[in-house]
C-alpha cells in the first residue's frame, strides 16, 4: 500500500531520492515467512519506514543529497540501519534532505527541492524534508532523520507531524555521514508520539563503534508514551524563545499549548537563558569549522565523483575540480567560514568564542533545570515558508533554528510535535519540548499528555 502510494504522489512531493522497491517487498515477505514459521519477530515487523539519505545503506545508493556521492553504493550499513532492519522494519527508501545536512528547507539538495504537502509550493523545512514530507503525505507511517541544529524538529513543526532529537550520544553515528559530529544525532520522526517512541527504543542504545555513544540504558520512552501525564511538572517558558520575528499565529498557538499545560496541572515557571541570544553566532562558528575538517574526506579519490582523471591532472587537481564540481554553494560557504573561523591567528577569536559561548549556554540550561522538569517553545518562528523565499539570504534561513540550536549545543533532548494550525495561514505549528540529557523519556510523557 505504502509503495502504492508513494507511486501515486511522490512525483509531486518529492519525499524519496531512491525508492527501494524490490528490497521493500522482499523484506515484507521474509517477515511474512517468519510469522507463517512462527518465529520470533522484531518490535516493528512489517512496518515500513523512510530512511534519509545520510544513512549508510549496504548495497542502496547513499547521497547524502549532494553530487559528490552520485552513484556511490556504500559496502556496509550504518548501526541504524541494521537496528531498523534486526527490527523487521521495511525499509521504503532514501529520503531527500538539503547537502549535507546543511539547511532548513531541503532547497539546497542538488537533487531538487521537495514540496510540503500542506502546501506544494512550500518548504518541508530541512535538512530531514523528506523524511517529514513522507510522513505528512502518507508515503510513510515512520522515518529517520538526523539533527545537528534542528533538521527533525524543524521539519516536523512544518510539516505537522512529530520529530525527536534524542541526548546527544543516545542514536549511534557510526555510518550516519557527518556534517558538525559534536551535534550530529539521529532520531525518531512518526504522525504520534507513541509511534516516534517506539523507532525510539529500536535505534536508540550503545554502540562500541561509534565513540560518543552513551553506555547506559535507553530511557523507558514507551512507556512514558503510553502514560502521558503532566500532573505536578514543572514546565519551564524562557522569555529569550519570543519576540521580534515570530509570527503572529505560532505565539497565539503556543500560548494556547501553554495554557493547556496548566489545565492538566503542571505549573509554568518563567526563565531568563540570556546567553540564548547567542547560539545561533556560535553554532555558525562550531558547525561550519566541524564541517570544513568532515568533509575534508571528500577529495574524489575516495568515494563518488571524480573529476578530472584524464592523465593530465595531479592527484591535488583531481581533488579540487572534484571538490569544485561536486559540492553545492551553501557546503562551499561552510567549508569557507570554518576553515576561517580554524585557521592560526583567528581560532581564538572565533572558535575559541564560540566554544565559550556553547558552555555559556549549557550552564543557562543547568540552571534552568534545577527549577523544571521540562522547558517547552515554539519549535520554529514561523509556518512554512515559500520555496524560493529565503533561498538567496542564508541569514534569513539561518533564522529558522533559532529555538533549535541551544538543545544541539549543549546535547540535550527535544521533541516537536503539532499544535494547531496558524490562524493566518493555516498552516502547521509545532510545539517544542526540551528536557534535561538522558531524560528523553520526559519529552514523551509531556509529549503524550498534550498531543
Ligand atoms: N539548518 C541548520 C543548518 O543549516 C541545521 C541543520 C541540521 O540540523 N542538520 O545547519
């Protein structure tokens, strides 16, 4: 049905990169098997899923939406990967997403954009558009995305649906191809709570491969799901998470979402983050000089694209052409500013700052932890853009992360899910959840409570 569905409309939404058909169903049918058997089966047999294309897919193409991984069919699969299918999930496809994970409307895919399906002629948010287009389209009942500054939960608040960034550590990154590795973390993104917590526990968990994976228990997030419940909570509003730029309509719903939180008996207390203000500075400063060191790997010897291999060329003109051809102008901005921002005599200034500032934030985050339990905000500052709108002013994009990055900077949790529609637009509003490292569970209970 979903295979059915994705040939009906994707041609118009644009969700998938590679639509694996034949694997899909071969899947399906060795969970058929297994059940006529009577074998045990994974937690979410049979379910199909959405995979963004920045997970490696043994044998499925890999682009990560970008020109200099055309054609390249990774040899191996990423820990999720092969949780996802230990799990028995259907594995539909790759999902679009701007290069590289950089961006927050999937415009800067050098495959073409991807349309919202509240409104074709708007952004999906980004860089996950696919994998929340999927889901908000019906192609898929579940998918994976990945957020260094918010590309689940941006996504999911434009698209209608529900996105959650694990603790940083929580998803393995091990074959997730890295974009900023001190943000970089995979999560959930589903149509309900309960089902974003169910991907959840499957994908969730250690992995000797990956470095920074945390060695604990995953948090009981299914259950916390099935009990939703804000009785007695504490629930933080930060007064740097409003003001100038944001619409009308999203304060309006996010007031109302507040409102409700003390209906069903939490008690709302007010915070002041001041150093708030200056994550979006820092993280343009972090995550570009990640990027620049990431994709240094990219040198068209490698993997991919390779330009300029006609017996005329050095090995470091090969690199170059490749890298000039291969790469689109928002990943060569990156790899510009983070070289600057890494280079002698400007680290200090720049890195070094913004590196001050990431604890800064951290600590404001501490310290608003000791008073509640969770903090909630609007997930984005707006609706759904239209395509086209931001995509010359990288500032004005940039803007769309503004309640999204702290939570990257200093690893903690955060769910999005839907909270109305925009009176003025009538378009999707997302609600943001943030809770403390390694209490993901709390975002599903508020997260249930509210749905
Ligand atoms: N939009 C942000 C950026 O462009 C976040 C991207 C992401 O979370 N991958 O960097």
């Amino acid at each position: 049905a979903h295979l059915a569905r994705i040939e009906a409309v994707d041609e118009k939404v644009h969700a998938f990169l590679h639509v694996d058909r034949e694997g899909a169903l071969a899947q399906a049918r060795a969970v058929d098997e297994k059940r006529a058997k009577g074998e045990k089966l994974g937690p979410l047999a049979g379910v199909p899923l959405a995979l963004k294309d920045i997970f490696t897919t043994e044998g499925i193409p890999t682009t990560v939406g970008s020109k200099i991984l055309e054609g390249w069919i990774p040899p191996y699969d990423a820990t999720v990967t092969k949780r996802l299918k230990a799990a028995d999930v259907v594995i539909l496809g790759k999902t679009n997403m701007d290069e590289f994970a950089m961006g927050s409307s999937t415009e800067n895919s050098a495959y073409g954009p991807t349309g919202n399906p509240w409104d074709l002629t708007r952004i999906p948010g980004g860089s996950g558009g696919g994998s929340s287009a999927a889901l908000a389209s019906f192609q898929a009942p579940l998918a994976i995305g990945t957020d260094t500054g918010g590309s689940i939960r941006q996504p999911a608040s434009v698209t209608g649906t529900v996105g959650v960034k694990p603790t940083y550590g929580a998803v393995s990154r091990y074959g997730m191809v890295a974009f900023s590795s001190s943000l970089d973390q995979g999560g959930p993104c589903a149509r309900t709570v309960l089902d974003a917590a169910l991907l959840h526990e499957v994908i969730a968990g250690h992995d000797p491969l990956d470095s920074t994976s945390i060695d604990a228990p995953v948090p009981p997030v299914v259950e916390a799901a099935r009990n939703g419940s804000v009785e007695g909570m504490r629930v933080g509003v930060v007064k740097q998470f409003r003001g100038e730029g944001y619409q009308a309509g999203v304060i309006q719903r996010f007031d109302e979402s507040v409102a409700l939180l003390k209906d069903l008996g939490a008690e709302i207390v007010e915070l002041d983050c001041p150093s708030f203000d200056r994550a979006l500075s820092a993280y343009y400063l972090i995550a570009p000089s990640e990027c620049s060191s990431n994709l240094a790997r990219f040198d068209g010897l490698r993997y991919g694209l390779r330009v300029g291999d006609d017996g005329t060329h050095s090995a470091e003109e090969v690199t170059s052409l490749t890298r000039e051809a291969g790469f689109g102008p928002e990943v060569k901005r990156r790899i510009m500013l983070g070289t600057y921002a890494l280079s002698s005599g400007y680290y200090d200034a720049y890195y070094g700052s913004a590196q001050k500032v990431r604890t800064l934030i951290t600590r404001d985050f501490e310290k608003a932890f000791e008073q509640v339990d969770v903090i909630v905000s609007p997930t984005t500052p707006t609706t759904a853009f239209p395509i086209g709108e931001r995509a010359d002013d990288p500032m004005a994009m940039y803007l769309a992360d503004l309640c999204t990055i702290p939570t990257n900077l200093a690893g903690n949790a955060a769910m999005s899910l839907p909270c109305g529609l925009a009176p003025e637009d009538n378009l999707p509003v997302g609600l943001q959840i943030i809770a403390p490292a390694l209490k993901d569970d709390r975002l599903y209970k508020v997260g249930a409570a509210v749905e």
